[in-house]
C-alpha cells in the first residue's frame, strides 16, 4: 500500500503553481485587480445598485482567467479526451482541489463563485449522458465556449432540500401549432440566471407529490415569455446570483424536455458525488490555509514578551484540528480513489455514505478552522485584512447548499444502520 501521489501529478501540481505565478500573479498586480481579494473585495465585487449582483469588470476578470487555463490546457483536465480534457480521475481531482485551496485566495481558484483554473463542467457530462443529439450539438460546445450558460431550477420555496413535494409543473399544450408544455411554478436558488442562456428546470409531469418519480427535466430559454426574475436573495457572502424565479404561462416545446420523461430526478443526482467529493477537497484545503496561517502567526506574535505558539490554549485547538485535517485528507482521497474502480450507479449503492461523510466534515472543519483563525489573529482576524471572514461565510453555506449536513448524515446512517447499501443484509432476518 503506497500512499505517496503519483509523480506525474505531482508533477501537474509544479505546472499548475508555475502557471499562477507566471500568467495569473502579473494579472493579478494589474490594474489595482487585488481590490477583488484584500479588504476591499465585497466592495469590488458586488453591484450594491443592481440588486448586489457580481460586478462586470469582477466577471471579466474571471472570464480572462479561465480563456488562460484553458489555452495552457488546464481548465478542461476532468473531462473525457474528446471534449479537450484529459480524463482527469476523481482522485487526481480531489488532490488539485485541495491544493489550489490551499493557496488561499487568488484568481487561481475562488469558490465564492465555483471559478478554479481547473474546473467541474459537470453539466458537460449531462449532456453526453442524458442529451440528444441535438442538445449535444448546441449545448456541449457552447458551454465550452461560454456561449451557452445553465441556471439549475429544482429547488423550491416551500420544500427545501424536498424535491419530490415539488409544485412547479408542467402540463402538455399545442401552442401554435406546436407540441410542447405549459410550465407554472416558482423556484429559489436559480444561482447564475443574470448571465444564463437557459434555466434546467425540473416540473412535475405525472404521479403525485412525494413521489421521486414522475419529474421532468426541461432547458427552458432565460428569455421565454413568462419566465421572471422575482428577486435576488442577498446572502451571508456577498455578491448575490441567487434568485428566486417564476414560471407563470411559460411554453416550450418537445425538443426542450432533458432526458426521459418522468426520470428528472436521475440527472439531479447524476453529478452529485463528484461535486461533493471535489468539493470536499476544497474545503479541506481551504481549512489548511487557516490553520497554517494561524500558526505562522502564532509563531510570529510575541505579547508579553514570548511567542503566542508557546500557550497550551493556543496549541491544543490547532493540533485537533491539524488532526483532523489528517484524517479527513486520508478519508477524502481513498473515497476518490474507490470512485474511481466502479461505475457511478455503483458508487450510489456502495460508496455514497463515505461521500457523505467526506462532505459534511470538510465543510464543518472549514468553518471551524476559519473560526480559530480569526481568534488566534485576534483584532485583525475579524477585520477584512485577513481572509479569514471571507473564507467562513463562503464556506458556511456549504453546510446547506451541498446537500445540507443533516440530509448527507440521514444518508450515513442509513448506510451505517443497514437500510440501504452493502450493510442491508447484515440486518437481515
């Protein structure tokens, strides 16, 4: 058992860390362009007149970033050869996330926005997946060109977290002489519908409410008659690109349903486990980043005359969570590396709860390393000249958006209990 990365992706690591310093770290001096990290970066990045959307000049900034990363053949390295990419493996993923984390902020890798110069594209593989050929021919290529943008519809106001209590719907209608559906509902959380071309709209199409099937996946058009920007929600961390949409009247036609009828929520869960995976990757790193930041600083402060290291009162809260840290790194990478032997319905029915498990933790470490940060830091780790807040309020969310950490625990006890997965027949009478 070597547990040593390999030494091409150690290599990818040195390439990627010269490609910060040579191409983004100029960027990043120019222009006054670190207004978006050092203290000033929710002033600099949020539209405060326009209902606190992100900036333009903030947009284009990342935009550039990523047209960089993909022409030095990075951005595109978790998808399949034949899109550009370079089969990048869950593993592989998991170890860059952390590492780019681990940088703490920087136009490499910014998770208020999902930006890194290695990025997800998990819609890509949904449309390979579940497209027709037709979708293919529109959507893959123009997601990679950015000239085609998804809004992810399916969660609700009045449900949460509940997909299948799902009130928006979707009805058969000729309008105009055309086959189609009538869509009528409301959704919250639509991240990204200021710049999308099209919302993936989920609508009940048939059963009744808290059944997991009979949900449709629908690409309805950002601009079709009907379709409303109700509000942007502001949030903990700003600036805000979470809005709550409406459908009222809203009409698309046959070529706009997403995969088969009825099985909507299949594609939901499609891309789950390795956006959290990665994500949990992240956070990890992201926690690194506190806890060696504090204890640099600790080492660093001398109040009344000695290091502030040399108290117990400051030790002992990193050493848990520096131990923590270790384990979770452990625990992160052989879930990556056992998703990486079997297929994806597999890893739901196998491995699902240590993704879980992953997940919920990391984004819980996060915000308590941030925490202690801050306070190791005293004064200037509450103020905005640390990174500390911002890294806390971003990844705060985490704990809910992700799947909140209730509903991933609920899945680790399901498994752990025997209800569902490998452990179902050790119950068994």
């Amino acid at each position: 058992m070597d547990f040593n990365l390999p030494p091409a992706l150690t290599d990818y690591l040195a390439a990627l860390d010269r490609f910060i310093a040579e191409d983004l770290a100029p960027l990043e001096a120019a222009d006054d362009n670190i207004r978006f990290f050092d203290h000033r970066r929710e002033w600099a990045r949020t539209d405060w007149e326009a209902g606190g959307l992100p900036r333009k000049d903030w947009e284009d900034l990342l935009a550039i970033v990523r047209r960089k990363a993909d022409a030095a053949g990075f951005l595109r390295f978790a998808l399949p050869r034949e899109y550009g990419g370079q089969d990048g493996s869950n593993l592989w993923m998991a170890v860059i996330r952390e590492h780019l984390a681990a940088r703490g902020l920087g136009l490499h890798c910014d998770l208020q926005n999902e930006h890194s110069i290695v990025a997800n594209n998990p819609f890509v593989l949904m449309f390979r997946d579940f497209g027709t050929r037709a979708q293919q021919a529109e959507f893959i290529p123009g997601m990679l060109a950015e000239t085609r943008r998804l809004a992810f519809g399916l969660t609700e106001p009045e449900h949460g977290s509940d997909a299948t209590h799902m009130e928006t719907v979707a009805v058969p209608e000729v309008r105009g002489g055309r086959q189609g559906w009538r869509i009528d509902g409301e959704k919250m959380w639509t991240t990204g519908m200021h710049v999308a071309t099209h919302c993936l709209t989920f609508a009940r199409t048939a059963g009744k409410a808290g059944d997991a099937a009979g949900i449709t996946a629908f690409l309805v058009p950002a601009d079709a008659p009907g379709l409303k920007i109700e509000e942007y929600l502001w949030t903990f961390n700003m600036p805000t690109d979470h809005p709550r949409v409406s459908f009222r009247d809203v009409f698309v036609g046959e070529a706009a349903v997403f995969g088969q009828p009825g099985a909507g929520l299949a594609l939901a869960q499609h891309f789950v486990h390795e956006n959290r995976i990665r994500q949990a990757a992240s956070s990890l790193g992201a926690a690194t980043y506190c806890i060696e930041e504090a204890v640099r600083y600790a080492r660093q402060r001398k109040p009344f005359g000695e290091e502030l290291a040399r108290n117990q009162g400051i030790q002992f809260p990193l050493v848990e969570l520096a131990t923590q840290a270790e384990m979770l790194r452990l625990l992160i990478r052989k879930t990556a590396w056992e998703m990486d032997q079997m297929s994806k319905p597999e890893v739901e029915k196998r491995l699902s709860d240590k993704v879980s498990m992953c997940n919920y933790w990391a984004n819980r470490l996060v915000c308590e390393a941030a925490d202690r940060a801050m306070q190791i830091h005293g004064g200037i780790g509450y103020s905005r000249h640390k990174p500390f807040e911002h890294i806390y309020r971003h990844h705060r969310r985490y704990r809910i958006t992700e799947g909140a950490e209730e509903i991933q625990m609920r899945k680790v006890a399901a498994y752990l209990f025997g209800y569902v997965g490998p452990r179902r027949k050790v119950f068994e009478h």
